[in-house]
C-alpha cells in the first residue's frame, strides 16, 4: 500500500481544482455540475460545497447522474450492478457541464455518462474533472480537463480514494 | 448482486432480499420514467416476446412498455388467432419462438403451473405473467413497491386482502410478498371465496367479515371477482356480494381512519369496489399501474444481467 494523497494534500488538490475552475468558468453563469454515482459523489460534494463558499451568492447547479444502465458490458460476463440514485433537477440543454469523478481508468465510465447525459438534453460543452488520472490504461480517447493527481500505476494494482464521510478518513492509496 | 433465481415464477422462490433488489433497482427506473427520455439503451441487445394465452390490458402493455423503455426489441403473440388453434403444444409453440432468436420469455397461462413447466424445457429466463389461480408475481412486487412508496415501508404494515381469494393468483403472490416483507396479512370475503386450512399453510389471518378486516388494517388490497374462473356459483349474486363484500364510502367513513385502497384492475365498479372508492384520494390504483413499468423494468433487467442468455 503506497500513499498518493493525505488528507491534506487532498484538501489543497480540492482546492486547486475549484480555482481552476472559477478560472474557466468566472461567474458560473451557464455551468452545471455533475457528479457520478456512486464514488465521484463524494468528491463532486467537496467541489460543490467549495465552489459555494469561494462564491457566495452564486447558486451553482449540481445532479448526480447514475451510469448503470449505459455500460458497454451489461450481459457481457461482468457482475450485474445495482443502481444508485440519478438526481438531475435542470435541464443541461446548452449549458457547461463539468463531469466529475473520482478515478479515470479505461474511459468507459466516462463514455457511458454522455450517452447518459443526452438523454437530459444537449449540452454546449462537456468537461471532465477527475482527481486521478492513471495514465496508459485508457480503452477509449477520453482525456481529463482538469486534473487533481495523474499517477502511473500497472493494470494489477488498484487506487482507493477514501472519503472522510464513508471511510473515515481523506486519503488516496495504491493497493497491490 | 443479482437474483437468486433465474426465472420469476413465483414469490414462492423469492428471497427477501430478491425482493428488496427489485424495488432498489424499480426505484432507479422510476426516475428515468420521469425524464424527459424515458428510455435507456441497456437491453437493446435483447429480444422479449410476450406470450399471452390469456386477455390481458394492463399487464400486457406494462410489459410491452417496459421492455421498449429498457431498449429491447419486442415480439407480441396471443393465442388468439395463432397456430395453438391447429393443435400445436406450448413447448413448440415457445421454441419456435425462440428459435427465430429471442432471448426471454413473459408468459401468460391460464393454466397453472404452465411457466413452471416451460422452465423445464427452454433455456431462456421467462417471466410468469400470471398463471392461472397460481401466481402473478410482477403484480405483488408492484403491490408491495406501492405499499412502501405511499407508507415507507411493507415491515410491519396491516395488509387486508379482500374479496375473492379462491380465484386469484394475487392473492397469493401478494400473501408470500407481504409475509416475506413482514407484513401481517389478513384474507377477508365469503366463506366459499376463502380456501380452507388458509391460517396454517400461509400464516394469515382469516375473516369473514369486511368491517372488521378494515378496521384492523392499514392497507385494503380488493380483488375482483373472477367469474371466468367459477365453474359453479359460490354466492348468490352480485349484487348480494357488493352489500356484504363491496367496499364502499359508507363503509370507509364507518372506520374512523383513513386506510390505503388498493386493486389490480380491472375493477368492477359497484361490485367488489365503488366509484367515489376507487377514484378517491384514499385510492392508490393509478399509482400501482404507475410502478407496474418500473418493477417489470426492474425485474426483466436484473433477470436479463442475471447470466448470459442466448447460449446457442
């Protein structure tokens, strides 16, 4: 087990990335965020919650969006998965969509949200924000936009992202 | 996590934990039954044909909408007007079907036990839709889902089921769903309508009176009476039935409290069940066909994902 982030680095990466944000976005006028079910919520919350607070007075949208019924390899061998909540209370017709989510692996998680995104309307623009990108493991051209961490980690090792709220404790490991 | 069976026959072979599955996964499909799209691309590798030896509305079309809602391709078949008039048996009838490479089976019957023998013979997972005075498992799971919804939760709910439990299959799916739940369940109509050793085998309580039943319960669940299904008279009209069993206004004011009407359709109005009744604000009906799609959507995927189909 190796240590990518402690609790306070990941803080600072959160916080980063919530300037780098209000960089591309400013006011937020036309942007929304969205999380994806069920890990990249917890990170998507702190970005939500952060983004609030550096802008007072400035209501920022924010869905979670649940992916389970667009994955590319239902009935294909992999375990069946159990839904999570989708909560998508505006339209995202054309607005700014920042997808968030915790771990860039393959890609496919990814491809699978914006078929699920379409089906709540046309966005102007999609960017994606991840905390950590493992690099040289993607199946599909998908690249993040916004970055908390990139790593290089082999196919058989694994990368936690534990959540205060969940685990107990803010940390990024590598698992053999 | 997937379903400990490979078809949905019965309740009778559910887990609890089956069911509480499906309603996790039912609660996700109504909400994309809310958006804009009602639709999800996850089982358009999938072909479903709808076998229904029985007339049917509701269940039918529920299906049909959830297996176009859940992407898949939809094949229709009714006895009426097909090759079962010349003689053919259901065995054939189904592999021909599924030779033309279709992947499950929802089936209708009225005999029952007909599912259970065509899972003996095919390979793709079916779905019964009801057979005969057996089961009607996707109904009872829809039943509880509403129960859960309009109260937040089935444990420990007062479940009266009324009317003409001799003849329904509801009846008996929503018995082993309510009690799987842990619902108390009490069956209540005529004497003729109630089979007997009913307490021991299924662990409900049985009564003979409508007033009584209502006022301990929580939740009215009125069957209709299935006359198709009586080969001789078990009472003496309708319209005596409707003054002893109907459930009426007069008869919910009596109670002093307000308690959840549900049926399964189709209704007999002024029969079992009275129009200023079933389209009260006490009346969950329209809610129940409402879940219907959601918990067929939940069922066919988690059946569908459940193993590969198609072995061929």
């Amino acid at each position: 087990m190796k240590t990518i982030l402690n609790g306070t680095q990941l803080a600072i990466t959160i916080d980063r990335l919530c300037h780098q944000l209000i960089e591309t976005h400013l006011h937020f006028e036309h942007t929304v965020l969205i999380g994806l079910q069920p890990r990249g919520i917890y990170l998507s919350d702190r970005i939500h919650h952060t983004l609030q607070k550096l802008l007072p007075g400035t209501p920022i949208p924010y869905g979670k969006l649940d992916i389970t019924f667009y994955r590319d390899d239902f009935n294909k061998g992999a375990a069946l998965h159990v839904p999570s909540e989708t909560d998508i209370n505006f339209s995202i017709e054309n607005k700014r969509v920042v997808l968030i989510d915790d771990v860039l692996y393959t890609g496919r998680t990814i491809r699978s949200a914006l078929d699920a995104m379409l089906d709540f309307g046309r966005p102007a623009t999609v960017e994606l924000l991840v905390l950590i990108d493992r690099r040289f493991t993607r199946q599909l051209p998908i690249q993040p936009d916004y970055t908390g961490r990139t790593i290089d980690a082999i196919i058989s090792e694994k990368v936690r992202v534990l959540w205060q709220e969940r685990d107990g404790k803010d940390e990024v490991i590598i698992l053999e | 996590m997937s379903l400990s069976v490979k078809h949905l026959l019965g309740i009778r072979d559910l887990e609890r934990q089956d069911i509480e599955l499906v309603f996790q996964t039912a609660d996700q499909f109504k909400e994309v039954l809310q958006r804009p799209i009602k639709k999800v691309p996850t089982l358009r590798d999938t072909t479903i044909v709808n076998v229904f030896f029985e007339n049917s509305t509701r269940t039918r079309i529920s299906f049909e909408l959830a297996e176009k809602r859940l992407g898949a391709d939809v094949v229709n078949f009714s006895a009426s007007g097909s090759s079962v008039s010349k003689g053919e048996t259901l065995i054939d009838t189904v592999n021909n079907i599924l030779s033309m490479k279709v992947d499950m089976v929802v089936m209708r019957h009225s005999a029952s036990g007909a599912p259970h023998f065509l899972s003996k013979h095919i390979q793709a997972p079916i779905v019964n839709a009801g057979d005969g005075i057996n089961e009607h498992p996707t109904q009872a799971l829809l039943d509880a889902f509403s129960i859960r919804e309009k109260l937040g939760s089935v444990t420990g709910k007062k479940v009266a089921i009324c009317g003409d439990i001799m003849h329904s299959r509801v009846a008996l799916s929503n018995i082993y769903c309510l009690k799987k739940l842990g619902a108390e369940v009490t069956v209540v109509g005529p004497p003729t309508l109630i089979p007997k050793h009913l307490e021991k085998a299924l662990g409900v309580n049985v009564t003979y009176n409508i007033r009584e039943a209502l006022a301990w319960a929580d939740v009215a669940n009125v069957l209709r009476i299935q006359l198709e299904r009586q080969n001789t008279p078990l009472f003496s009209s309708l319209r005596e039935y409707s003054l002893a069993y109907g459930v009426n206004r007069r008869l919910l004011d009596s109670l002093q409290k307000d308690i959840v009407i549900m049926h399964p359709g189709p209704i007999n109005r002024g029969v079992e069940l009275s129009s200023d009744v079933a389209d009260s604000g006490q009346s969950i009906i329209l809610n129940q066909v409402e879940n219907g799609v959601a918990i067929r959507m939940a069922v066919l995927y988690l059946l569908a994902g459940g193993k590969k189909m198609n072995t061929e």
